[in-house]
C-alpha cells in the first residue's frame, strides 16, 4: 500500500513563508535599531551651530523642557549631543545698546545656564576641555560668533571675545562689515560695494584669528571674501553651518572649488539642516502655503509686533500639519553630507544644524532630540561605524585641535 504524502495546502505554504520572513525583518530591524542607538550615544556627537540664545534672551529657561523651538537640555540629552557651539548673534539692525554690549549680554546667558546646571552642564574653551565634559555624561557648552560686526573693527575686542571662549567667528552675516563682505551683499546686483573681500583690516582680523586659534568661519561670506581668506589663513577653515551649492544652487551655498579648497586647508564643511539651503523646490511651497492662510499668519504676526522670530516659529508650529508634505525629507539632508564625503573623503564634513535659527526643519529632524536619525541613515547608507564618528564629531575635535595648535 502506498503511504500517503503529506501535502501542505500552497496558502499555508505561503503563510509559513511570510511568518519567517516578517519574523526574519522584526529580529533584523530590532538588532538594527540597537545598533544605530548604540553607535550614536557611544560616538561624540558635535553641533556647530544652534541660535538657541535667541529664545534664551526672550526669558525661555532652556534648563528645562520648553514648548517652542528646537533646543532645551532634556532634548539635548536625549538626543546624544555631547558639545553644542552655542551662536553669538547680534541682529544688525539692532544698534543700541552696541554690538559689542549685545554680544557680551549673550555669553554672559549661555554662562548663566551652565552655572545653573552644573550637574549636566561644563563650559569648554578648548578642545581637550570639551572631550573632558562630555565623558563626565554632561553636555560641554562652546561658543561661535555670527558675524564680525560686535567686534567693532577692533582686535583688541576680538582678542576679548576670545578670552571669553568664542572659538570661531563667522566673518559677516548676511550684513557686510566695514573689512568683510557677505554673500547677500556680494550677489544683490542693486549694491554698489565700496569693495568687495576682505580689505587690509580683514587680513589682519583673519591673521589675528590664526594667532589666537579661533576657527575661521566663511559661512555667509561672499565668495571674493571666501577666497581672500584661503590666500591669508595658514590654519584650517570652517564653514559651520553651510551646504553644497551642487545640490542646491543658493548664495549660502558651497561650490565644488570652495569644499575643495576648504579641505586642503585641513578645515571641514558642518551641513545646515534649513530645508530652502536644501531643496531647491522648497521656497515655493512655503511661498504657496503661506499665501493660503495669510489672513492667519498676519493675525499672528500682529499679535506678535516687534518680535519677527518668535513669529516665524509660531506661523510653523500653527501650519504644522500643512507643513509636514513640503519639509523635505531627512535623505536630502544626508544627500549633501555624502556629497562632500564623496569630493573631498568623510574627513572634512560634519554638522551645522542651524537649530532654532530656522523656523522650519526637514522631516524626522524636528529637533535636537533627532540627531540619532541622522546616525541611522548614515549607516544606511553604507557608512562604516568609524565614518559615522568623524562625521558625528571627530572631524571638529581634529580641526579644532588644529587650530589651537596642539
């Protein structure tokens, strides 16, 4: 008598099939997600560029976490940074009380803050300092100057803001200086520029730069200033919150021969996160949504008088959800670091975020509590774990240590 097979009906083959693999991908994607999470808070993550003191100095106590914006130290934590460079910006229009006053009001806030929060807080003034901080489980406090202007065409002010712990100066904002011109300026075609580049006190105040080892930052600089200061730097040079002008052609934006030369420096390109730096469709969109409810966003701007940056955070956090289809995805974000990576070598790129200085962000970048999903799409990308450490961090402690000299 012939045994009788046993025969699996084909939908049970199929359910067997399907069992395995999605058991297979849950295993997979779990040991995945551990391992991003694990390489991201083990590797030193650094952010060289966040305007949070913008809201500090409006009365928010980032101590704590607040309702607006991108940036207060439960998120940091959360978000595994280990050295934040904190901007010193002072709006141009701004003149009383001086530049210099307001710059000094700043730092003494970021100040104020790591007093207050000694336990998870350090100031760092060097590179050494910072890692030392950062490996107590505290976040390490630095500064950034955007824009020259508070230095008041003095560097004996420049040499004080150094004291102060400043370790880079973005030469111009969007506002030229008296020795320096920014790419706003450089491209308006109705300027008429009494020079354009750095002037003779320029070279001086990048020459100065060099001798007391702050970082020099072209970020926002026009391009005759950008290539005035490869001629006179003999230190690397930074760009602390810029993007690549081949995947988005804007005036912000770096071309193929300015990364280059910024590599051959030793220096390193820290990729912005503001979402029209890099998507060149994302303008419209904003244009086109803002149009729709401009009878909302005016009632918000009149309710807000006088205060053009809070209002710009709130229209975004009000048009939440109308926002979310014309962010443009984190991919792009990682497209313009692997850019650089791929011209120069993943030794010269980093990241600038440009937190709480944008009122939009990318999607899965909502803010500073994100930064792991930048890790995670690095490795998808085919990073090597190392890769992802010089990109995270390592990068800036090599050109910092640099410039200090050591």
């Amino acid at each position: 008598m012939k045994q009788e097979s046993k025969h699996i009906p084909s939908n049970k083959v199929k359910y067997v099939i399907v069992l395995i693999v999605v058991s297979a991908c849950f295993v997979f994607g779990f040991q995945f997600g551990a391992k991003y999470r694990a390489i991201h808070y083990n590797a030193l993550l650094v952010d060289t560029h966040n305007d949070v003191v913008q809201r500090i100095l409006g009365g928010e106590d980032i101590s704590f976490r607040t309702l607006h914006g991108h940036s207060d130290l439960p998120r940091f934590i959360e978000g595994g940074v280990d050295v934040q460079m904190f901007s010193i910006w002072v709006p141009p229009e701004k003149k009383k009380p001086s530049y210099y006053a307001q710059a000094n009001e700043q730092i003494d806030s970021i100040m104020s803050f790591v007093k207050r929060n000694p336990e998870q807080t350090g100031f760092a003034r060097t590179a050494n300092e910072a890692v030392s901080i950062a490996l107590k489980d505290k976040l390490a406090a630095m500064l950034g100057m955007e824009g020259g202007h508070p230095i008041d065409n003095d560097l004996k002010k420049l040499e004080h803001f150094y004291k102060r712990g400043v370790r880079y100066m973005t030469l111009t904002w969007n506002n030229s200086t008296e020795w320096a011109t920014s790419a706003k300026d450089e491209t308006d075609t109705t300027l008429k520029l009494k020079h354009k580049g750095l002037t003779e006190f320029g070279k001086k105040v990048v020459q100065k730069m060099n001798e007391l080892g702050m970082m020099v930052d072209v970020s926002h600089v026009g391009e005759q200033t950008f290539w005035d200061v490869m001629s006179v730097s003999k230190k690397p040079v930074i760009a602390s919150h810029s993007d690549a002008w081949a995947l988005r052609q804007h005036r912000r934006n770096l071309k193929d021969d300015q990364i280059k030369a910024i590599a051959k420096s030793g220096g390193v390109v820290f990729i912005n996160f503001a979402p029209w730096f890099i998507d060149s469709t994302y303008g419209a969109k904003e244009d086109e949504l803002h149009e729709r409810y401009k009878h909302q966003i005016d009632s918000l701007k009149k309710a807000n008088k006088g205060n053009e940056w809070l209002h710009d955070f709130l229209v975004f956090e009000f048009l939440f959800k109308e926002y979310l289809p014309i962010r443009p995805p984190l991919s792009m974000v990682i497209d313009h670091i692997d850019y650089v990576a791929k011209l120069v070598g993943v030794d010269y790129v980093g990241i600038g975020s440009d937190f709480d200085g944008i009122s939009s962000v990318p999607g899965e970048l909502d803010d500073v509590s994100c930064f792991p999903n930048i890790t995670r799409e690095l490795l998808n990308r085919g990073y090597s774990e190392e890769d992802v450490k010089k990109i995270l961090g390592e990068n800036f402690f090599r050109v910092l240590r640099d410039v200090e000299g050591k």
